[in-house]
C-alpha cells in the first residue's frame, strides 16, 4: 500500500511536493503525488491488497473560453485531497430505468475530466502493467465511475486499472466551421478523443507513483469506447503512449465522417437550433455562453468521432491497412447476440419492413445478405434484423480489424463471447433486476453483457450468476490482464488462445467451454466484407 513515508523531493513551478513510496502496510494512509498535487487514496472494498484513487483530474474544466477546446494541463492544488469519490459524468441526457443501459440520475457537469486509478502495486518500483478503460455509451453517454467497472480485481491481479471521463454528445464530438477556424489544426470535432489522449499524456506522467510502468499501458474500451481505442491506435497522435489495445464491439473500421462531407453541415444545423449562426467570433462567443442543459436536450445534439486531418488524418480502414501508425499488438472481438439488448423493447417488424432494412443498408447487395439469414428470418424478421446489425456492425468490424493487423505481420487475438449472461440493469447496482425475474438469460450475448466478466465483477454487480459464469470471467480477465502484461493473452492453466490467421478463420470462443474454433459467423461475414470491400 501507499504511505507518507518521503521517498523524493521534486520541485515543481516552485512549489516543494512529497513524493510518497509505497508500502505494504494496510493500516497506513495511501498517498500519492501526481504534477498537480497530493492524492489520498482507500483500502478497496472488493479486492485485497488494492488501493483506489477516485476523481483525479486529469485536465483543466473543460468551460467557458475551454469549451470546444483541446484538454488544459489540471489545475495544481495545494494540500491533500481525499480521492474517495468519482468525479460528476460528462453532460448527458438521462436514459429510461426500464433499459438495460438506465445510468440512474447522475451526478453530471461540464467539469468531468477525472478518472480512477486501481493500482495492485506493493511497491512504486512495481512496474505494472497499465490498463487504461474507455467506457462505452455511443459517444453521448457514460463516464469511468460505474460499479461495474470498478477495477479492483484486475489490479489484484497485478495491474494498475485506470478508467475515465471524456466529453461526450454535442459537447464532446460537435464539428462547426467557427471551431475549425479558430483551431490552429485547422480542425473541429474530436474534443473527447482529444480527452482520451490526454489521459495518456497523464499516465506517463504519472502512473509510475502508482507502481505502474507507463512503457506498458493498454488501452481497452468497449462498444463507443471500442471503436475509441481503435482510433487512437490509427492516431499518430497516440505515437509512442499505447503498447496495447483491447477493442469489446467496436465500430470504427467503418467510419468515413469527415469535415468536409457532411460534419460540418450537421454541426451548423445544430448550433442552428439553438439559435445561433454565422462561423466567426460573435458565433463562437454565443455557442460557449449557452447552458449545457440546453447543449444537451437540443435535437441532433449527438455525435461522433470525425476524420478530421490531425486526431484522425484518414479513414481507419486505409490507416490500418497501410500499418501507418502504432504497430501494437491488438486483441478484439464482438457477442453473439449484440442488438437483442440494443433493441430489446423494439416492436416486430414485417418480412417486408425487414427488406427496406436491408435495402438500406447493403444496396443492391440486399438479396445476398437476406438469403444468409433466411432461417432467421422464418422464425422472426425482428430479430433477423438485430442479428444482421449486430454482425454487420460489431462482428464484422472486429473481425476486419483483426485482419488488418494480422496482415501487417502484427499480433491479433480474436474472440467472440457467446455465453448468454443473466439480464440485470449493468450500471444501477442497487435496482439490478430489469424484470424482475431474477436475472433471466432473456437476450443470448447480449451488447455489454461481457463487461461484469472482463473486469471479474460477478460478486459486485448483477444477479443471477452460476458457477460456469464465474469460471469464464476467472479466464476472461486473466486473458485480459495477460495481454496488458506481454501483449498474449496466454497464461498457465488457461485454455491456448491462438494468434489470428485471416487464412484459418480460427477465433477463440469465450463460452462455458473456452475453446478455438472457424469463426461462427464466418459465411455471413465473409459475405460482408466482400461487400464493404467492393463499395470502397
């Protein structure tokens, strides 16, 4: 543990701050000093020889003359800070309780770059490795400070587990001509990747006074967070601060959003409804004195991340493709059933509503995908479509990532999870039962159903575990904390766990039985990629 034994001395912008040591003494206070000033951190409550730092700021408040603006170093304090809380959530709109997803009335405010550190470290001179968690919520909603990403029992494990804010919806992604004309990237619309960077800008300053090794951090996120670190590692901004990547459901392979080709267009549209137009100073003035509240409950007040020039300089398909940039080991993978909790209180759909769909979506290309899921569609069009979606998406983004690096002659570790978990609100602990029916298994693989298991949650939050639940998240996070350690998931006792070989298709299954096998989805996602391949 930490203790306030006086390791070093370091001087910073005049002002004398203690560096702590560490200690494995329990009963003393945890202290750490990060370049703005002394945290004190607690004893864990879920995983013995862990200390936990919450609410650490890792940038300035992004408001006022900051709003839309790249992260500003944290504000330097002075004294001790207790970090016993979790910092407020980024500005968000709140969700209906009767979802999978409901977050509960949360503490939310534009001051939200804060992030959590789980540190299993004895000993400064411990090393650890670093996992870095990005949370999921499409870009518009969440934070790092959930229960369930409580990162005890990953850091027990020997890690230190950092989870995070960034700036999300309109506030976090918005893209406007009065922005990229201020920026001096010429650039608007990446405000929370902008976030995520900062936060490893803070580890490698940092996270060696927490026992951990910032030549050793990965970056794991899932679903929005996901394609998040997808896009970092195709960032040549992120050079040299990522050694690892875990992508859960991610979605970024596809993304071709630019400024040019309709970011901008929405961008006014929106500022529009609020009010405001033009694209000079008077404009930029008016859009940083409107009210979060109203940011967030205006229409359109969503987004994502851009091809922007400078966060992301091209697509990330042509950038992993062409191995521009971070040639890092990556694991990735997708569930078997993602939309069946995505759109779990959708309305059946008729077979021909099911055709628009696919019409939509694949072109001329609709009759190859429908005659793929035709048993499927038999037995219900809704769910052929949230099956189509979700193979579509997550699945086969994950798969071509995977491909991509495999291609470039780097290490890529592929899964799918299809172990059906119990259905329970994930981030209400204290309301869980969605159901209320003790946690049935209503929606298969469902979309964040792997997250209690990555971080070997099971006894913290949900209901409705069985023994074979709490065997797959024992191997699930030790794989996860494997590769963090070495870049293999691979470990003792653990089933092995193949590299990727775009030839073999040969993918591990993470289920009651944890085993290697042909992808289940290949027909239907070979099918796909052609297809993308061919609209390139």
């Amino acid at each position: 543990m930490f203790k306030s034994t006086i390791q070093k001395l370091l001087t910073i912008s005049g002002l004398a701050l203690f560096v702590a040591s560490l200690s494995v003494n329990a009963d003393e206070v945890s202290e750490v000093t990060t370049d703005s000033g002394i945290y004190q951190g607690h004893v864990s409550d879920y995983a013995a020889g862990v200390t936990v730092f919450q609410g650490l700021a890792f940038a300035a408040p992004p408001v006022r003359d900051l709003r839309w603006k790249p992260p500003a170093p944290a504000i330097p304090f002075a004294g001790v800070r207790q970090a016993d809380r979790v910092g407020p959530a980024c500005w968000q709109a709140r969700n209906s309780n009767a979802s999978l997803y409901a977050r509960g009335n949360l503490r939310r405010s534009e001051d939200c770059l804060y992030l959590n550190v789980f540190t299993g470290a004895a000993d400064s001179s411990d090393s650890l490795p670093v996992m870095v968690w990005f949370h999921g919520g499409g870009n518009t909603a969440g934070h790092g400070g959930p229960l369930i990403f409580d990162g005890s029992n990953l850091a027990a494990r020997g890690a230190v587990v950092v989870t995070a804010n960034y700036r999300l919806g309109a506030l976090g992604f918005l893209a406007h001509p009065a922005l990229t004309y201020e920026s001096e990237n010429n650039s608007s619309g990446n405000y929370g990747l902008l976030d995520q960077l900062e936060v490893l800008e803070w580890v490698q300053e940092n996270i060696a006074g927490f026992g951990g090794d910032p030549d050793r951090v990965t970056i794991f996120g899932q679903s929005a967070g996901g394609t998040d670190v997808c896009l970092l590692m195709s960032s040549p901004m992120a050079q040299g601060l990522v050694d690892g990547v875990i992508g859960q459901s991610p979605g970024c392979i596809k993304t071709q959003n630019t400024l040019a080709n309709g970011s901008h267009q929405r961008g006014e549209n929106f500022v529009r409804g609020l009010g405001i137009t033009g694209t000079g100073a008077t404009t930029l003035e008016q859009m940083r004195a409107i009210s979060p509240q109203q940011i967030v409950s205006a229409a359109g007040g969503g987004g994502g991340p851009v091809i922007d020039g400078w966060v992301i300089p091209d697509r990330p398909y042509d950038m992993l493709e062409s191995g521009q940039q971070n040639r890092i080991p990556v694991m990735v993978g997708g569930l078997a059933d993602e939309y069946f909790g995505l759109q779990h209180t959708a309305p059946e759909i008729t077979e021909a509503e099911l055709d628009g769909y696919l019409e939509t979506v694949f072109g001329d290309n609709a009759t190859r995908i429908k005659a793929a899921y035709a048993e499927q569609i038999a037995r219900s069009p809704l769910d052929a479509r949230k099956e189509i979606s979700g193979d579509n998406g997550f699945i086969l983004s994950a798969r071509m990532w995977g491909r991509l690096v495999e291609s470039r002659g780097d290490d890529a570790y592929v899964y799918y999870f299809s172990r059906k978990p119990p259905v329970f609100r994930l981030y209400v602990p204290e309301e869980p039962d969605l159901f209320d029916d003790g946690g049935q298994r209503h929606f298969g693989a469902y979309h964040s159903g792997e997250l209690a298991y990555v971080f070997d949650n099971l006894d913290v939050v949900g209901l409705g575990w069985d023994e074979a639940d709490h065997a797959l998240s024992e191997t699930v996070a030790d794989y996860w904390v494997n590769f963090a350690r070495t870049g293999n998931p691979n470990g003792p006792g653990l089933p092995e766990w193949p590299t990727y070989d775009a030839v073999t298709d040969t993918v591990q299954i993470l289920d009651n039985e944890v085993r290697s096998a042909v992808h289940p989805k290949k027909a239907a996602i070979d099918r796909m990629e052609e297809i993308f391949l061919d609209q390139r």
